[in-house]
C-alpha cells in the first residue's frame, strides 16, 4: 500500500467513525424524544382523566347545590308558616289530634293521608 491509500484509507475510516458517531448520536436524541413525549403524552392522559372526574363531580355538587337550595326554601316557607299561631293550632290538631276545649276530634283516614301529603 502506498503512503496516499493509506491517507485515504485513514479518512474513510474517520468519515466512518464520525458517521457512526452521528447516528449513535441521532439515536439517542430520538429515543430520548421518545421517552419525553411518552412521558408528557401520559401525563396528559392521566390530567385528561382527572379533569372528567373533576366535571362530573361538579355537576354532581351543583345538582346537590340546587336541591338543598330548594330544601332551604321550603324549611324558610315552614318556619314563616309555624310563626303563624293559627297554623300552628290548625296542625296540631289536624296531625297530633289536640282539639279545643268540648271538642270531639274523629280520624277520617282519607283526610289524614291529605294532610300529610301537604308536608
């Protein structure tokens, strides 16, 4: 061999060793791409779900929210109601049976059920 095969022998082998190098290098650049875009693609995922959980559990409290709402109102409307001396007076009698002094107080099933059903 001579001196000027050995120099191109010498500068394939370089060109080699760096195109080898290179696509180690891009190799590893791409795995670690890889690694990271699985990892936030995960991540993104995992919040995807937790903010579904997070909708539906609102949803869910509104709901809970609009129906004690609508308790308060109605507890407010028997509060007012039970200030009211004639209400009260009318209630006891009709649900626990009190009657007036000499009165006779006599259970009606049906107009029982409808006081109830009122409440």
């Amino acid at each position: 061999m001579t001196d000027k095969q050995k120099e191109s022998m010498y500068e394939y082998q370089k060109i080699g060793k760096t195109f080898v190098y290179r696509r180690r290098r891009l190799t590893l650049v791409f795995v670690l791409a890889i690694v990271f875009f699985s990892i936030a693609g995960f991540n993104l995922f995992r919040n995807g779900q937790r903010l579904l959980a997070l909708q539906e559990k609102k949803e869910e409290v509104k709901a809970e929210q609009t129906e004690v709402s609508q308790e308060k109102k109605v507890l407010k409307n028997e509060v007012q109601l039970l200030k009211d001396d004639e209400y009260v007076a009318k209630l006891a009698r009709a649900k626990y049976f009190y009657s007036k002094e000499g009165e006779q107080v006599y259970s009606i099933p049906q107009l029982n059920s409808s006081i109830d059903d009122e409440k």
